[in-house]
C-alpha cells in the first residue's frame, strides 16, 4: 500500500491497481489521470457524488469506479429534517431573541400537512422522503424517469413533472434537492425555477452546489419570492469569507457537513476495506457506478471483471 499526494500522485498511477480517493473534494484525480496510459482498475471515492472523477474516468475503458453509497443516507436524512423543523419553528429567529433578552410571542408553522418535493430518488433522497413522511410531510419524490408503483411513494415523478404551471415546483413548501450532478442538473435551480415555487417555499440543498445558480436564489430571497433556503454545498468550496451568500437574509449556510456524523470517517473506511476484500476474492463489487450516468443506478450496470 503506497500513500500518494497531489504533488505524487502522477507518478504512482501507472503502477496502482486500486486507488483509493480518501480525499474526495480534491480535483487531483482528475489532472493526474494518465490518459492512454497504465491506470488502476479500480477507483473507489468515499463519496456519494462522483462528479470529482469524470468526465476523465468515462472514457470507455476498464476502469470500474466505486462510491459510497448508503453510509450517508440517514445522516443527511436527519439534517434536512432538522433545517425543516429549525425553519418551520423559527429557531434562528428564538435564538437571536433570546441573544437580545427579548420575550417575543410568535406563531410557528406546523410540519405535519405540508408538502415536500425531493429532487433525487436514490438511496438519499429516499431517506430523506421517509424521514420527512414520520413528521407527517407529504412528500412527492423526483427521479430521472417516471414510475409507478413505488413501494414507498406511490409513484416516482420525473424531472420535467417540475415545472410548468402546474408543476410540482409550485405545490411545495419544501423543495429538497439530493440530485447526482450530470450535465442535465447542472443549474437546475435557476431563476424560472425559483419564480415557480410559492412565496411561503423553503429551498434546501444538499446535492451539488452546481445544482444552483447562486445569484438567482440571491435574487429570489431578497425580492422574497421564496420564503427561505438552506444551503451545504456551494459552486465554490469552502466559501470565501468575503462571499456575499453569509450575509442574504433568509439564508442559512453551513460548511457541506451534512452528512458527517460521529465516526463516519470510520464508515468510510470500513465500507472500502469490505469491498476491497471483495476485489481480493475475485467477486463482483458494491456501488458501482454507471459512468455515462453518473451515479449507481437502480440496477447495477454491468462492468468489467475486477479480479
């Protein structure tokens, strides 16, 4: 086992067979990858998201890439319901009372009856569904196609069931975006989209922060086309002190931890050492990706022998 860092990595490619990720938000794969060259067999980022790896490792070739998938599930199920409790009860606003010494009676709303549209119908956004439905939220859960018969939802909707005008956009009080970054939900959550959704809305994001055109919710916040948003993830990460999205009023930031609990560096290492010893015993391995798509698909898409 050889550790490499951005400055060694080049070097070490050609002779890996297995390359391990552990730093997930660094480009370092990316611009070291060896092009026609020897490469590893197998790639595997303790991440949900692949997008730090590809388009460089969608060439065609034999390289198989494995995610994390299923270690964050619940942890980012439980920080989006509490962003929906912490704005529907005001929390920021009893806090900063509290800050002045100011007894303030006010009237909350109530979770249980409201409506939550879940862009992203993998094993996160499913949580994430389930979760909200314990409080009582109906949920609409949107994937890339349409289904029915969805054990849990009823019927899966597609993307483009969003908009419109009588889209799903405009029936939510929350909106919750978990997609998988493609080029096809690349900025997704733009003006048109932010202009759909009620002025009472809540946007939430812990997909991608090139999910969002940050300008356009900048703008939809201060003309109060939408009530509030949350965001964990940003264009640009960490975001820069003199960032104007820490100072829009209705806007809640936090550094893209949604998802890290207690241990869950642990998780991730155990998650690779079961698959690795998989790869060992020549067996096929777990969260494959689909790298035309972008993300494990349903269906596990068929790949390469690994052993």
């Amino acid at each position: 086992m050889v550790h490499a860092d951005e400055k060694s990595l080049a070097s070490q490619l050609e002779a890996a067979d297995v390359l391990l990720v552990w730093d997930f938000l660094s480009d370092a794969v990316r611009e070291a990858w060896p092009g026609d060259g020897p490469r590893p067999r197998w790639v595997h980022t303790p991440s949900a998201g692949v997008d730090r790896l590809l388009p460089e490792l969608a060439d065609g070739r034999d390289t198989v890439i494995t995610n994390a998938r299923g270690v964050f599930d619940q942890p980012i199920a439980e920080y989006v319901a509490g962003l929906v409790l912490a704005m529907a009860k005001d929390f920021r606003g009893t806090w900063e009372l509290q800050r002045q010494r100011r007894w303030r009676h006010r009237e909350t709303f109530r979770v249980g009856g409201s409506r939550a549209v879940v862009v992203g119908s993998g094993p996160i956004g499913r949580a994430i569904g389930r979760t909200l439905m314990a409080l009582g939220v109906n949920v609409d859960l949107v994937g890339r196609t349409a289904r029915d018969g969805d054990p849990e939802f009823g019927r899966v909707h597609a993307t483009a069931s969003l908009h419109g005008p009588d889209g799903l956009l405009g029936t939510a009080d929350w909106v919750v975006c978990v997609a998988p970054l493609t080029e096809e939900s690349r900025g997704m959550f733009d003006a048109s989209a932010f202009a759909r959704m009620k002025p009472e809305a809540h946007f939430i994001n812990v997909g991608r922060g090139q999910h969002v055109v940050e300008a356009d919710l900048v703008d939809a916040l201060l003309k109060h086309r939408i009530k509030g948003a949350a965001l964990d993830v940003f264009a640009q990460e960490p975001l820069t002190t003199d960032s104007g999205l820490w100072d829009v009023p209705g806007l809640l930031v936090s550094p893209h931890m949604s998802g890290d609990t207690v241990g869950w560096r642990d998780d991730l290492a155990e998650q690779f050492l079961d698959n690795f010893d998989r790869w060992e015993a020549g067996e096929p391995l777990l969260n494959v990706v689909d790298k035309h798509l972008g993300y494990v698909p349903t269906k596990p898409a068929s790949h390469p022998e690994v052993s």
